[in-house]
C-alpha cells in the first residue's frame, strides 16, 4: 500500500469518527434542549396549580407558601431585634380577610354563574390596585373568600393595615353590581400579628382572626372594614365616619392606634 494510499485511509477514519462525534454532540444539544423545554413546562406546570383559574391569583396552597415565608422572615427579625435589644419596632403582619357580600344575589339577580365570575374578577382587580408592592401577598382561598398578606413595622401596622383596607373596600364598591343594596361589596376583617412562627397552623389561626373581624363587619352592616388586633379587641375602622358603632370601644383620629403584642394562638 503506497503512503499516498495510507494518508488517505486515515483521513477518512479521521473524518468518519468526526462525523459520529459531531453527530453525537447535536444528538446531545438536542438532549439538552429538550431538557431545558421539559423543566421549563414543568415549572410551568408547578407554577399554574399554584393560580386562580379564574382570578389569576394565587390559590390557598400559593397564600400558605407566601405567608409562611412573611412570617418566617418576620419571625427571624424580631428574635434578631430582641436579641440585640436594639429598640427598633419589633415586624408585624396584617392579614385581611375579604369576603364579598350577598355573593348569592349576584348570581340570582344579576345574571347568573357569569355575573359571579365577573365580581371575583373586579375584586381581584382592586386587590392588585391596592395590594400592588412586590412584599404585598394576595390570593383566592376559595368561593367568595380572599384573602391577602402584609408587612410593616410594629409601630405603623395598625395605620397602614387599616388606610389599606379602607382603599381595598371603596375600590371594590366602585365596582360591584349593586353598591347601594350592598350587592357584590365586600365585608373586610383584619388582624394584627406580631409573628413568633411560621408554621402553617399558626399562620391558619391568624387568618381565622381575620375571618372573625370581616365576619363582625358583615354582622355590622357589611361593606365595612374592622381591625382585631393581637390582643384579640376588634374596632371599627376609623377612616369611615358613616360606621355606626355597635360594639366594641372604636379609636378616634386623635388617639393612638392600638399597640400590637406577640401574637400566641389560642389553646
């Protein structure tokens, strides 16, 4: 066999094993590619069973993931701030509880399952206009009842919490069907937490505070708002002059907020 001949033969090795390994390389992109699509439709996925078909809000199971990484964080920054005795106001959390009025109504007057979907969607509308800091936590637990999440400094909660919840109720009125018969308004209860843990039923019985605070709005005369705070007292919001006050000992503008204290679950 000439040399001429022998170079030849290994150069059409060469460029054979070539070939494979180039073909086996766009074999493995294409691998790869798949790969990334696969994990990209699997977070995908993960992320739609954690939304409100509907609403596009997160469902119950996203509002406990979220809340427990608020209280979490809050949690850590006051052991931290007790710790170094620093002075600073300890974190607190406000959960709001929404929950729409004569919902039933809407669907027997004002054109059925649709006009009820159409108030879930309003709602969730003026949740997003109030709500609207990337910290703020919002969702449909389920039905008619929402619920969303915040966080402040101690010593500003009670403020903020409840000038939110006055917005978040006349951004709702705006919108329902039939404001003046308080027909797709909502009944808001908000409750004052000064977190010491983060799991879920500590976070499920704060809600349950909140729940009782809307359900004394909805007794009250529903579309108002009432604030329990940690040491288990609901008032009336303050920024409403048209509340009657029924029950209870209501803050006037001239008076201090009531002071938020750890918040220990009953039982």
């Amino acid at each position: 066999m000439g040399r001429g001949r022998a170079l030849f033969i290994q150069a059409w090795h060469f460029l054979a094993t070539l070939k494979k390994r180039c073909a086996a390389f766009a074999h493995f992109q294409e691998t790869q590619a798949e790969l990334t699509s696969l994990r990209q439709e699997v977070q995908a996925l993960k992320e739609e069973s954690r939304i409100d078909n509907l609403t596009k809000l997160p469902n119950e199971r996203a509002f406990y993931e979220l809340a427990q990484r608020s209280f979490a964080e809050a949690t850590r920054e006051n052991f931290e701030i007790v710790s170094a005795m620093s002075g600073h106001p300890l974190k607190a959390i406000a959960i709001f509880a929404i929950d729409i009025d004569n919902f039933k109504k809407v669907n027997d007057e004002f054109g059925g399952h649709e006009a009820g979907n159409k108030v879930l969607v309003n709602i969730a509308d003026a949740m997003r206009e109030t709500f609207h800091r990337t910290v703020d936590v919002r969702a449909r637990l389920h039905g008619d009842e929402l619920a969303a999440l915040i966080c402040e400094d101690g010593d500003k909660i009670f403020e903020v919490a409840e000038k939110m919840a006055e917005n978040l109720r006349a951004a709702i009125e705006r919108r329902a069907p039939n404001a003046h018969e308080k027909i797709g308004t909502a009944s808001i209860g908000v409750a004052i937490i000064i977190p010491i843990a983060s799991d879920v039923e500590y976070i499920a019985d704060a809600l349950k505070r909140a729940d009782d605070a809307a359900y004394t709005s909805k007794g009250e005369g529903r579309n108002r708002v009432h604030i329990m705070d940690s040491n288990g007292i609901i008032y009336p919001s303050r920024l409403n002059p048209d509340y009657a006050v029924i029950s209870g000992t209501r803050p006037t503008h001239g008076n201090p907020a009531p002071q938020a204290a750890p918040f220990s679950p009953a039982g």
